[in-house]
C-alpha cells in the first residue's frame, strides 16, 4: 500500500493478528497516524499540562482548569478511535474522516463522553494523589484499587468509543461490558496497554510528552483496535 492505495480486500475482514499485519498497518500509515495524532494533541496537551502543574505545586486552580480543558478532548478521543479502527481494518486512506468535520459530528456524545471519564479519573487517581502528600499508611492498598479500576475503565474504554462513534448511546455501559468479556484477552492487554501509558503520562511526564510527539496516543489506539475484535462498520 506503500505510494498508493490497494483495494480494502488487501486486509481481509476476518485474517489472523499477526506482529507482521500490525507492522504492515504501522508503516503503511504512519503519516496519517501522525497527523491525527497531532489533531489529537492540540486537544489533550492544555489540559495535561494544567495537571501536571497541579501535582507539581499542589495547585487546586489548575485542577479545576484542567477538568474543564478536558471536556473537548472527548470528540476528539472519538475521531481518533474512528480513524485508528479505520487504519486497523486496513481501509483506503479516502474512507478516513476528516478530523474537524468529524469532531463536530461528535461533540454532543464526546462532551459527555469527557464529563464522566473526567468524573471517574478525578475520583479514582485523587486519592492516590492524596495519600502520597499525607503518606497515608494504606497508600499502597489505595494504589492497587485505583490501578484495578482503571484496568477495568481502560477495558470498556474502546468499546464504549465503539458504540458512541456509531451513535448507539442507549446502554453503551452494558454492551461496552458485554462486548469487553467477549473479548477476552484482547480486552485485558489493551486496557493494560492504556494503563502503563497512563503510569508513564503521570510518573514520566517529559518522557511522554516527547513520545506524545512522535505519534504514540495514535499508535497505542491502533494497537489496540487492531487487536481487538472487529466489526464490518470498523
């Protein structure tokens, strides 16, 4: 596919996840991944910032600030699931949405996509954040229940953008877990995918930040799309 673009049946619908098929879409595209994921940034990266200056100098301003920056970022979490599936079907580079137009298409669903996950982290990562600052002796337990928790919304998370990127809003939770445990392994190695990426965001900002730059938010969201089971609308 390399200089043009090949028929969708190149990459059959239903084909065996292989390291050498997910290389094949990485280098295939790794243009359009990189320009969607730097659409993606100029969504994610103020209310990032405006974090880490909360826990830097224990800012409570730029936690509200940040919550509030991160209410567009769902449309875009949107648009980047759907062009990332779109990639990891294999499909014409035509067939990929344009990002902007796309986003409005989904902004009512993605601002409350962005409310509750904003919501669910806020509640989950602060007491973490609480426990170190007071050394908490249950710091540790307080750890490991947060990091499930976000194991299990990391899980949902893909399918969830699934079936808001097709409007299907009514019950999104229930399918979201139905679809996950079918899912099986593939839905427990993306969302650990997703939750090492957040470790290295909050635990290695400048490290992140450097591979934000580079394309790895559009990789990892491939990356996992392309491992999970996918349906003929992806």
């Amino acid at each position: 596919m390399k200089g043009n673009d090949k028929k969708s049946s190149y990459y059959p619908y239903i084909q065996e996840k292989t390291f050498l098929g997910w290389w094949d879409r990485l280098t295939d595209y790794c243009w359009e991944l990189f320009k969607y994921n730097l659409w993606y940034l100029l969504f994610t990266l103020p209310p990032f910032i405006c974090m880490l200056i909360f826990l830097f100098f224990n800012a409570y301003l730029f936690l509200l600030v940040a919550f509030l920056l991160f209410i567009p970022v769902g449309p875009a979490m949107l648009v980047l699931h759907e062009a990332a599936a779109k990639i990891a079907a294999g499909e014409l580079r035509t067939a990929l949405p344009h990002f902007f137009y796309t986003y409005k298409k989904h902004y009512r669903y993605g601002f409350a996509f962005s409310i509750v996950l904003g919501i669910i982290c806020l509640v989950t990562l602060y007491p973490v954040y609480f426990s170190f600052i007071t050394n908490s002796a249950v710091k540790i337990t307080i750890m490991i229940c947060a990091g499930i928790t976000m194991l299990l919304l990391c899980s949902l998370l893909p399918y969830i953008a699934r079936f808001l990127v097709a409007g299907e809003c009514r019950g999104v939770l229930k399918k979201a877990i139905i679809q996950a445990l079918l899912g099986g392994k593939a839905s427990f190695f993306s969302g650990l995918l997703q939750v090492i990426w957040l470790f290295i965001c909050l635990v290695y900002p400048y490290v992140a930040f450097f591979a934000a730059l580079l394309g790895m938010p559009a990789v990892i969201r491939m990356t996992i799309l392309y491992i999970m089971p996918q349906t003929k609308e992806e």
